[in-house]
C-alpha cells in the first residue's frame, strides 16, 4: 500500500494512567522512545501517543497519523482534485511525523516519509520495527460533516480501499489492508436526545482473540487497580442515547470506553 496508518494521539489531563489502560487491557507495549512529556505505547503496528492536555486544547482522541511512500505525491493529488486539503513540514527538532494536513473538512493528520533524509522519526521507526500481538488498534473512526468527499480524498490520495462491511452501521470505511478509517456524517440533528458530539475523531476500534477471555480481562484489570476501570456506557436518560447512538455507529461486536471516555468499539472477528 502507498500509505500505512501508523499512529494515533489522545489528549488528556492523567496522560500517563491512560498509557497504563492501555498497556494493561490491550497489552500494549512501550515504544524505545520513552517520552518523559508524552508517554508511546505501540501494538508492533500502530503508535498510540497520550499528549498531556494543554492550555486551549481539548481532551479526547485528537489525530492519526500515515506513513506514506512519498509526500510529493499526496501534495500532488491533492493539488489536482482536493483543494481545500493542505499539508505542511513539521520542524526537524520534532522526533514525531515530518508532516501534518489536513483533509477537505480541516480533520487533522500527521504524516511520515519512508526513509526521508535519515530523519529519525518515531513513527516510521514503528512501521520498520514492528511486532505481532493478538490486540491491536483495528479502526480511526472521524464524524465530518462531508463525509463523502472526505472519503474520496482518503482514498484518491492516500490509495485507501472501500471495505464492504455487512453492517447497517452508516458511513465510509476504508482500509490500508489491516487499519480501517471510518468516515461518518455529521449534522445536528442525528444528535437528538444527546448533547452535541462536534465534528472530529470519534472513536478508535480495537480486534481482541476472543470476546469473552477480553470481558472478564477488563473485569480483572479493573477489580485489581479501580482507577483502570472503564467509564461505564449508559446508566441515566441521555447516557443510554449516547450509548445506543454508539451502538448504531460502530461496526464491532462490543462498544465501551477508556478511563478518559473515549469510545472503544472492540471486535474479535
């Protein structure tokens, strides 16, 4: 494939108890570059970044992250047909991706180069170095308003491949042969009952070997240390539309979150 997604970011204020959920749910493994400032934990084929929370930003999954063939080729395509998208070099003192864009709706992604100029770039590190394990990231999920045309531009650009889901779930979904991104329609009124989810990341997928083992798993993990414990899907009016509004959306076989909230749609298929 001319482009691999590789990396994802999560903002929060307890950044480092996040990278501890997610070590000790999904087994995911600390990267050789131990950030003091934003801890990296990796399944051997996505990097996960937890990014402390900052003065003027918001908490929650923030980006993902390419590592494509040749970036003179995505400004190309994008030049040619995809206008209002943009991607500009990120300075060299950064060991993250050399690039961040944006596509036609302004949803944000980093991009890294295959063997650009020795750079050391932690992203292409993974995608060079990477291992195998039963639980990993499967899914990007993105609520946009041009759901379409961002999807186009995933694929026109990036060479992403339309998968054919049995599912009712709406949307786009795309695939670099092992991660799917998922672009979905945004609009106010498919909020109703709920409070407004604004345009942006909206979930991240996880495949696990088997459900029932992954339950009692979570079960376990959150017995031993509760401050790991999940932030549990519905229990009040507008909670139980939230929960079965994420239901409706995912593709997977279980819907919950992390200890921030974030949205995790689990599969074992």
């Amino acid at each position: 494939m001319f482009a691999q997604i590789n990396h994802c970011a999560i903002i929060s204020h307890q950044y480092n108890m996040l990278s501890k959920f997610y070590e000790a749910v999904f087994g995911l493994k600390y990267s050789a570059f131990r950030l003091v400032d934003a801890p990296l934990v990796s399944d051997g084929y996505v990097g996960m970044q937890l990014i402390p929370r900052r003065d003027g930003y918001v908490g929650g999954i923030d980006h993902f992250g390419m590592v494509v063939d040749d970036v003179e080729t995505v400004l190309e395509r994008m030049q040619k047909k995809h206008t209002k998208a943009n991607v500009v070099k990120r300075p060299s003192t950064r060991p993250y991706a050399a690039y961040s864009g944006h596509d036609p709706d302004g949803n944000v992604f980093d991009l890294a180069v295959k063997k650009e100029d020795n750079r050391k770039d932690l992203y292409t590190e993974i995608a060079e170095k990477g291992w195998h394990q039963d639980r990993y990231i499967n899914k990007f999920a993105i609520r946009t308003p041009n759901a379409e045309q961002c999807a186009e531009f995933y694929a026109d650009v990036f060479e992403l491949q339309t998968v054919n889901r049995k599912t009712d779930a709406p949307g786009y979904h795309l695939t670099d042969g092992r991660m799917t991104l998922s672009i979905l329609p945004w609009s106010i009124p498919v909020f109703e009952g709920m409070s407004i989810k604004r345009p942006g990341p909206d979930h991240l997928g996880f495949h696990v070997e088997d459900l029932d083992a992954f339950q009692k798993h979570v079960a376990e993990v959150a017995g031993a240390n509760p401050y790991l414990a999940p932030v549990p899907l519905g229990g009040s009016p507008e909670s139980n539309v939230r929960r079965d509004f994420f239901r409706k959306n995912a593709t997977g076989k279980l819907q919950m979150t992390d200890i921030d909230g974030n949205w995790l749609d689990i599969t074992d298929e």
